[in-house]
C-alpha cells in the first residue's frame, strides 16, 4: 500500500486510538553513543543524525517509500532550466517551536551558514559541487530564490539534509521546524524528545500532528543489552540489526524481525593518512603505498565474512556503490577474490619481504599495525578477529583495539590518533550525489585524509573532478560514465577496503503502527510523525 494513499483511513484510526488514551505516549529505541552535536550542520555521526531527522524542518523531504521529493516547509519550488537555481515559496503563518515566526529569513540565514568554510559542515560538501558561493535573494516573506555556483544534479534531494534554523530566536539551534524538539539531555544516558507544539502537519480529521507525544532515546553501546531490551518490550524497535540478533530474534521472538533486503550500507576498513597523524613515519609510508593497500584487500576472505559473521545475510564489497543500488552500480567490477599468495606478491613489489613467518619492510620493521572499532558491535569485533587471522597468513600482525563509540568518532575526526579504522558507511541516498561529502578530498567525511587544501594525490584530484563533473551535467549517459570511473579508481586505490554489503536488518515491536519501512536510513523513522500505536498482541502488517 502506498503510505500517502493510506493515510485518511490510517488518520482516523490513530486519531480514535490517541481520543481515548488515557496516558501520554512514548517512543522508545536506543542510539549507540550521546550525540556530540545537535548543530544540524555539523551533524558527523548516527546519534547526532537521529536527533537532526526527528526535529529538523526542511524544505524538502524524500519519501523513502516511493524516492520522490516531497514538499514540507515549502509548497511548492522550480529548479531553473539550466539547474542552477531553485525557487521556494514557503508554507505561511508557521512557527518555531518557540514560536517565532518562520520566514524566507530563516531559510536564507540557513544557505549563509552553509557557506561559512570555517563551519566544516558535511551538509555544505554536498551544496558545493562548484567553486564559488551560494546566493539566497529573499523575493517576499514566503518566497526566496536560491543560486548555486554550478549546475547541481537532483539538487532538490539535497535539501532532505537542510535543517533550517531560526535567523531570530533566542534558542537558537533549539529553536525546531520539525516533529519534535529536544527536552531534556543527560550526556551517557537520554535525549527526551517532546512533541512540538507548532508543527505545521495535521491529519485528514484536522488533529495535529505526531501523534505520539514523545521519543526517548535512550544511550546503549552495548548491542546484547539493546537487544534484551527490544524482547523484553523496554524499546519499540532496533532499526538497524546485526545478523547476530537477527537470527536470535527470529527464535525469540519472530513476530518483531523485519529483513528489509539488499541495503545500501557498507562495511570497510581503511588506513590513516593524515600527514599530521601521531604515527610513526614509516607505517605512515605503508598506508600511503597503494601496493599495501591492495595487498591487504586480497589477504582478507570476504566470502568468509560473510559465511560467519553475517550469516550469509551480506554480499561480498565491491566498492563505494552498492550492487542493489542497480542504477548506478558499476556492473564490471567484482569483489577482489581472496588470495594471500597475490598479497605476498605484492609486497614484495613494494619491498616487504616475509622470513620466518614474520613479514618485514625494506628497513627491517617488522609490519604489524592496530585497528580501531567500535565495542559492543560484535559483528565488527567478529569481522576484525578474522581479518587478524587473514593477515596472520602473510606474516602480519593486527592488533584490535574496541572502543566506545564517542571515542573513536574523536580518534578519527579529531585527534587522528589511529592507524587503521574498520566502520561502517551509511548511505542515504541512491544518486551519488548523496558522497559528495565522503569523495570530495576537501570534505570532513573523507576519512582516511579529511579536509585537504588540494588533493594529496593524482588519483584524488581525478576523483574530485568526476564527482563534481557528474554533479554538474544533467546528462545521464556522462554521469554514468563518471561514477563507474570513479568506482574503478576507489578499487585500484584502496583507501577503503570494502569488506561487506550488508541486507538490511531490524526488530519492531508489534504495537508500532502505520510503519512503512524501506532500506533506506532512516528504515523505520522516516514518517515518524505518522505513527501511532496499537494494541501489542496484534501483528504488525
């Protein structure tokens, strides 16, 4: 069933329900870490995210249901012919949370922080797919007219990940368009999450909405409690779920285990390359060598990862595009096979040389290394024992080191005091425009070596010039031409070793209604203010 289809039955329904409650209703699931901002602009990692899609008002959203971009703040818009500017004329007579008024004000403040570089905003990277600054003209109070340096393929979707932001409220970032506002934060353990009181969205029966009065998020690292909690009832749903739990919930308590399918997301290592990272020089030489790179990427048995650790609920990776993203995949490449006697050639091409079961560098180091992860994630504490094991086969040794989550988001964001990370990489968005702000050398998400002045290398210069090329062309054929070039050079180079494509995974209790879950982030929330809850002994459908 189409969800817009549905929703004047659906409205009177929870409309009837929410009537005869007796008691405030609350949303509860868990985040893996606090977050560590609630600016909507600098918004880095999953908690701070989650905060931003619940309160944040943008002017467009994407259905995730039928991918088509949707009018929130705004009514209606019109890119120009030559896609280099886009007209809004917004909702009128809506508040803030606070109520203050909102207005085209707000939306051109918003497009001014977006060009501030010293901001270092991952939502910036994306709008930036050409030199030069964003203009906002303010045409009326509810009419505004948005210029970009260059032409922006499907630039519409990008203002999914705007939050606008009050140019005049005393609150500040506080101060929200969206569903729900922050009420109370206790660092290490809760985001309460009321409902905002000036929402602009109401049903068919005119009842404003969400229906449900407020979400706690409660701060959990450790996956095996989050999952006790899910059975147990204490949460309403896990909306990302290793295959572990999975498989266990599926004996425990099937009615609550939903395989949304292929997804989007990937899992990979890579190596530090920060030239002002705390690392000795010499390991530094090897992660910079694209020979070591690939060397490791053949040392290291995908199919097995997938086989133990997934449950056969993954692919092995290819690279930075997902095989169920069918569009824009590149359909010649395949995963690196297996094979440790290729990695010791390798290796001995760039100088490594392997004596008694030890491998060594032309210098005489013996080659071992530590990769960080995050603890509590027992898929990837699995996957990095395994790896170790791998590496052992070519003389390496890995040392694991588990951290928690805000830990490592310090380590490889600030510090950059690591050698190599194994993570994963969310993907919201189908269109490669959706990586600009991981491929770019100049944004803050390209992970092994951020926020470079010029690119470090020949091959990242190339990639910055096909991605801003794909992003500047409205011709499908040269877009494709660019992506799958840009996909070739990442499996040349290697500055991620793409380990897996995992199925996507959740638990949902049974009294959550009017879900309309897809693979794509965020899988189950993305309608929040819709749904509403039922009766926990009848079967979600």
């Amino acid at each position: 069933m189409n969800l817009r289809s549905g929703l004047t039955t659906l409205a009177i329904l929870a409309a009837l329900h929410v009537a005869g409650a007796q008691q405030a209703t609350q949303l509860r699931f868990c985040i893996a870490a606090s977050p560590k901002t609630f600016d909507p602009l600098l918004v880095t990692e999953e908690a701070s995210e989650t905060v931003r899609y619940l309160t944040g008002g943008v002017l467009l959203r994407l259905n995730r249901q039928s991918q088509q971009v949707e009018g929130e703040l705004a009514s209606s818009w019109k890119i120009s012919p030559d896609g280099k500017s886009i007209r809004f004329t917004l909702r009128q007579n809506l508040r803030f949370s606070d109520g203050t008024p909102f207005s085209a004000e707000d939306v051109a403040y918003s497009i001014g922080r977006l060009n501030d570089a010293s901001l270092h905003s991952p939502v910036a990277d994306a709008f930036h797919a050409g030199d030069g600054k964003i203009a906002a003209q303010i045409l009326a109070p509810d009419k505004i007219l948005i210029r970009f340096p260059a032409l922006i393929v499907g630039v519409d979707k990008l203002f999914d990940q705007l939050a606008i932001q009050s140019a005049h409220s005393p609150q500040k970032q506080n101060a929200v368009l969206g569903p729900y506002r922050i009420a109370e934060y206790k660092p290490g353990a809760y985001v309460l999450l009321n409902r905002n009181p000036n929402y602009w969205k109401r049903d068919s029966a005119g009842r404003r909405l969400p229906y449900i009065d407020s979400i706690r998020l409660e701060v959990e690292q450790n996956r095996d409690m989050e999952m006790l909690r899910q059975v147990r009832g204490d949460i309403d749903w896990i909306n990302s779920l290793d295959p572990i739990h999975y498989d266990q919930l599926r004996t425990r308590a099937r009615n609550m285990a939903v395989d949304l399918g292929a997804g989007l997301d990937s899992e990979e290592v890579w190596f530090n390359q920060v030239p002002s990272a705390p690392i000795p020089s010499y390991k530094r030489a090897w992660f910079a060598s694209t020979s070591f790179r690939q060397a490791i990427s053949l040392a290291i048995d995908r199919p097995d990862l997938v086989r133990v650790v997934y449950r056969g609920l993954a692919q092995p990776g290819v690279g930075p595009i997902s095989p169920a993203n069918h569009t824009w995949f590149d359909k010649a490449l395949q995963p690196l096979k297996y094979d440790p006697q290729a990695a010791l050639a390798k290796l001995r091409g760039d100088g490594f040389n392997l004596r008694d079961g030890t491998l060594y560098d032309r210098d005489g180091h013996p080659v071992e290394f530590s990769v960080i992860t995050n603890s509590g994630n027992k898929s990837r504490e699995e996957m990095a024992a395994m790896i170790q094991q791998d590496l052992q086969r070519v003389g390496i040794r890995l040392n694991v080191v588990a951290l928690d989550f805000p830990s490592l988001i310090e380590r490889i964001t600030r510090t950059f005091n690591y050698e190599a990370c194994l993570l994963g990489i969310v993907n919201d968005d189908l269109d490669p425009n959706g990586q600009l702000n991981i491929w770019l050398s100049s944004a803050d998400n390209h992970q092994w070596n951020p926020n470079q002045k010029t690119p470090a290398t020949p091959w990242e210069a190339e990639i910055d010039r096909l991605m801003r090329l794909q992003a500047s062309t409205p011709d499908f054929r040269k877009r494709k031409q660019a992506v799958d070039r840009m996909q070739e050079i990442v499996q040349e180079q290697q500055p991620f070793i793409y380990l897996v494509n995992k199925e996507s995974l959740a638990a949902v209790s049974p009294r959550v209604r009017n879900l309309a879950p897809t693979p794509l982030r965020p899988q189950l929330y993305w309608n929040v203010e819709w749904l509403w809850f039922g009766p926990a002994s009848v079967a979600r459908r």
